[in-house]
C-alpha cells in the first residue's frame, strides 16, 4: 500500500510539472502576440532568478559584467540593459541574504566588517547628501545604486567564496566576458559592420566611447596576467593568456593612455609583490606575458594597417603628455569647483550637472562632461572629506592585498593578483571618473577586487589564529 502511494504521488507530481510547463509554453505564446519585450523580460527574469535561488555568483557576476558593458555599448536594446544591469547588481545582492539563512551559511570566506562599515557610512553620507544637493532626486538614485553594488562586492561575494579557486573563477569569468566582447567589437569593426573605430580612428568596438574599455579592463587585465603566471599549463592558462592578448591589442587600439598606464602599473605591482614575496616564477611567467602582449601588438597592428593612436582632434600622439586631452586644465577647474564647497560638496552624481557649465573654451579645446577623475569628482561631489574617505577605501584594498601576499601560505599567491587588480582601478580612478558611478564599467569589478581583498585577509588571519591555537 505504502508503495502504491509513492507511486502515485509520484506520478502525480510529474504530471503537475507538466501542466506547469504546459500553461508557461501557452501562456508564452499568447504574450509573444502582444509584447515581446515583456515576454523576454519574464524569461530573463526567471533565468535570473534560478540562478539567484542556486545561489550561483559564479555565473552571475560574468552576465552583471556583460549587463553594463552592454548598458554602455552601440548594440541595440542599450536601454533595456541599463535597467538590466541594476537587476543583475541587485541579484547579486540578493545572493549574499539566500547564503546567510542557507544550511551551510557558515562555511564561506568572512565578510570584510570594518571595510563594510566605512565603506557603508560612506555611501550613507551620499545619501544623506540629498538635502543639500543641486539635484537632489539624481542624488538619491545614485547612492541607492552604489549601496547595491556595495551590497553585492562587500556581502555577497564574500559570502559566496568558500575556496581560494572560487576568487580565481570570478576573476577568469570577467576577463572572458571582456576579451569576448572586445574580440567581437574588432572583428565587426573591421568587417564594418558596425563603427568600431568612431573617435579619430580610436578602436571602440561595441562600446559607445574609445575610453571604456581601458576603465573596464584596468581593474581585470592585471589579475589574469597574475593568474596566468601561476597557472599550470592546460586549457586554463590558454585561456587566461588569449583574454590579455586580446585586452592588450584592444587596449592599445583605444589610444587610451590613461588605462595603458593603469594595466602596466598593476601588473608592475604584482610583479614587484610576487619578486618581494619569494614568487620570482611567478614574476618571471608575468614579464614574459607582458612582453607576449606587446608583441602581439607589435604584429597585428601594422597587418591590419592599424595605429594606436589617432593625433586627429587632440593633436596629441600616444606618446605626447600634452595636456591629457583636455584634462590638466579641466582638473584646474575641479580644484576650484570643489573648493566652493570643501566640507559637504554639491552633492553626490551632481558633478556631470554642475561641471559642464564651469568649464572655459579659452582654456581648453573641448567641455568636458565629468572631471575624468574619480578622486576630484568625489571632492565636489562630497567635499574634500569625500575624496580622502574614497583614496582611504581604495588604499585600504591595496594594503589587505599586500599584507595577504607578504604572508606565506596557500593565500600568498591570490593577494598578488588582488593586489594588481587594486592598483589597476586606482590608477584608473586618477585618469577617469567612475569609482562611484555604480552603472559605469569600472566600479563593480574594482570594489569586488577591493572588498575580497578584504576578505582573504580576514581568512588568511583566522586560518594562522586556528593553527596556532591547535599547536599549543
């Protein structure tokens, strides 16, 4: 009797599984009549969230990534993906509450507390900046979308890394989904099937400004030359190395100078962590990649009758200091805005508002819409105290980092290859605004680099506690 039962509450069950598939497939059908937007929506919005109710950062933060590369890009349904990269973050977030009241919510990588907490109080004044602010609604939106990524880089991810191999997936996962969309945006461009090279002949690719990319990559392209010094040979370090050779060509064909300069400081700093560290292989496999890239780039350009940068607009050459394209004299013009206002600042997201209109043609040749500095934009965003708490965040990331490679023991090696994304997005920040522009590209994977610094730290310091307490 008790198997017939089993049976056919097994029976049962399968058939409801099926009625439920059944009404989705002809309720699908009758919406795709009238809204296929909608319709897509709800499938995305399904996928989402299994991969929300798995629990699955792994898979999550590559198509968060791809959501605001995509948010940023020429590619049509640009706007949808605005929205979507918001629910993506959002997501993300939301994975870090399933872990906390899952069964082994234990068994995972400490959250980084005191980071958490200023970066937190940070974000709160911002917030709180409304009631002053020159456009107070634009404020509100905006440090509500940083307080999701700090949600997502500071609480969920943590929680999500239960191994050292689950930091190095994150950080393959976003250097595929970058080389990938690189590797597309040439390929079309060359085909000229879509302007890929708008700005002067600046490469652009899918992305809608030839600088994107370099904020993009500065806090990505570093690690994976870091990983890719360490990892054995196989299908992985083919990978790692393919994603920088492909990021270096697209890189140096954005004429970007300001990420050049933050890629090679990052790798210099990885490399200069794992010679002082006792990883002279290491350090050694990193120069050679980096050399495998230049030469890379060395071939394909003159083959492809390629320059790396345009003189075209800003009569400055790749290697011509000139005025920064605009910049010194721009970031004169900060200095001033900021000083109006040196303790509680304008408000934060209100410097694409206010700069514009402060700017002079008889100084510089073009207005600019930001400062294209993200320690100057915090400064009149949120006083010069704004700008010295975000340095504060950023250099606390370096410093956990170097601190987990300066230690020997299985984490040695993955605070090298924080440390060099950390650096990469600091040095990016000096040339580009967006360390606080939770839709940018740069944000979301800098603060994740940051904040699991952090994090294996924390680690690091239980795991040498425990082991001392077991000896004695």
């Amino acid at each position: 009797m008790a198997q017939r039962t089993a049976t056919l509450r097994h029976g049962a069950v399968n058939v409801a599984w099926w009625m439920i598939v059944a009404f989705a497939a002809v309720a699908a059908g009758a919406m795709s009549q009238r809204s296929s937007r909608l319709l897509i929506a709800l499938i995305a919005t399904g996928c989402i969230g299994w991969l929300v109710l798995q629990q699955n950062v792994r898979m999550l933060v590559p198509l968060t990534l791809l959501a605001l590369a995509w948010g940023s890009s020429i590619l049509p349904g640009a706007s949808a993906a605005f929205i979507g990269k918001f629910a993506l973050i959002a997501a993300v977030a939301l994975t870090g509450g399933l872990i906390l009241v899952s069964p082994r919510s234990d068994d995972h990588f400490p959250v980084p507390t005191k980071f958490a907490v200023a970066s937190f109080a940070v974000l709160f004044v911002a917030l709180a900046s409304s009631l002053w602010s020159i456009d107070a609604g634009g404020t509100v939106q905006k440090a509500i979308s940083m307080l999701l990524v700090w949600a997502a880089t500071a609480i969920a991810i943590p929680l999500w890394v239960r191994r050292r191999g689950d930091i190095a997936d994150l950080l393959l996962g976003s250097g595929l989904v970058a080389a990938g969309f690189t590797a597309l945006g040439l390929v079309l461009g060359l085909a000229h099937i879509i302007s890929g090279f708008v700005d002067s002949g600046r490469f652009n690719g899918l992305l809608n400004d030839a600088n994107a990319l370099g904020f993009w990559v500065a806090p990505i392209l570093p690690p994976l030359v870091l990983m890719a010094a360490r990892t054995p040979a196989g299908r992985r370090r083919r990978l790692l190395i393919i994603s920088i050779v492909v990021l270096a060509i697209g890189v140096a064909l954005t004429g970007s100078r300001g990420a050049a300069l933050a890629s090679g400081l990052g790798v210099m700093a990885g490399f200069l962590a794992a010679g002082l560290t006792g990883q002279r292989r290491e350090a050694r496999r990193a120069v050679l990649l980096v050399l495998l890239a230049l030469l890379a780039a060395v071939v394909v350009f003159p083959a492809l009758g390629l320059h790396t940068r345009s003189a075209q607009g800003t009569n400055e050459g790749f290697f011509q200091i000139g005025n920064g394209s605009n910049r010194s004299p721009a970031w004169s013009t900060a200095v001033r805005v900021a000083s109006e206002d040196p303790i509680l600042g304008h408000g934060f997201g209100t410097t694409p508002v206010l700069f514009p209109a402060t700017q002079s043609l008889t100084q510089q040749a073009q207005i600019l819409g930001r400062t294209h500095n993200s320690y100057l934009e915090a400064a009149i965003d949120l006083g010069w105290t704004g700008m010295i708490a975000l340095i504060a965040l950023a250099l606390s990331g370096a410093l956990a980092a170097w601190r987990v490679a300066r230690g020997r023991g299985p984490y040695q090696v993955i605070g090298t290859i924080l440390l060099a994304g950390v650096v990469g997005g600091m040095v990016e920040g000096v040339f580009e605004s967006g360390l606080l522009a939770a839709g940018g590209l740069l944000a979301f994977p800098f603060w994740m680099a940051v904040a699991l610094a952090h994090s294996v730290r924390m680690q690091q310091r239980r795991e040498s506690q425990l082991a001392a307490t077991i000896s004695a």
